[in-house]
C-alpha cells in the first residue's frame, strides 16, 4: 500500500489526481481480467445472490486510492500511511465488535482500545514539531 500510494502520487502529480485512478484502476482491471481467464473457478451468474450493498467494494476502492494520494500529497508518506493503518484498524475493530457484515462477533475488550490509543499517540508524537 505504502508503495502503491506513493507511485499514484508521483503519477497523480503529472496527470492528475482521477486521471491517475482510471489508470490505475484500467491497468488493475487488465491484469485481473488476465488472472481470471488463466485461473478463475468461480461463477459470475452467482452475483444476483450477493447482497447489494456489497457491490459498492469497488467504489470504495476508487475513494480509497484517491484519499491516498491526497494524504501523501498533504502530509507524506508515513504520516498518511500510520492514520490510514490505525483508520483501519478503527474499523475492523468495530465491525468486529458488533459482528458487522456477516463478521463473527468478537469481543473488543479495554486492552484493544489501549493498543489503539497508544497507535494514535505515536502519530501525534511523529508529527510533533517542539
């Protein structure tokens, strides 16, 4: 992710933020479609049974690619990256806890919020400037 965010940022700085996702979600589609016809098993008729909300995954993936960018463009590479990561974990944890999305429910007890505070504690330390 850390390399991938950098290389969309250094295209995006040349093309253009959206320019540079339709490239990078062209290229991805293209090498994806390629694994598909060597190696895929799977059903496509078979959508119609996913939940619907579910067929957002790739919008998301659009947004995500673009906030990316945007957090390197801003604050660099590891700064974006620590927020994104503990982002993540933020949401994993309450999808988890409240067994969210046909997750397993799984208890989220003080120490996990403690190691999540501690994470958030070491980017306000990393980016502190005195």
């Amino acid at each position: 992710m850390s390399f991938q965010g950098v290389f969309n940022t250094r295209v995006s700085e040349k093309i253009g933020l959206w320019e540079t996702n339709v490239f990078v979600q062209g290229t991805g589609l293209i090498l994806t479609l390629i694994i598909l016809l060597l190696a895929g098993n799977g059903n496509f008729k078979a959508i119609k049974d996913v939940n619907k909300f579910y067929l957002l995954g790739g919008v998301l993936g659009a947004v995500i690619i673009f906030s990316v960018m945007i957090g390197i463009t801003k604050m660099g590479p590891t700064c974006s990256i620590a927020i994104i990561l503990v982002a993540q974990l933020l949401a994993a944890g309450i999808i988890d806890r409240f067994g969210l999305f046909g997750a397993e429910q799984i208890r989220f007890n003080l120490s996990k919020f403690i190691g999540i505070g501690i994470m958030v504690l070491g980017i306000i330390i990393f980016k502190w400037k005195g």
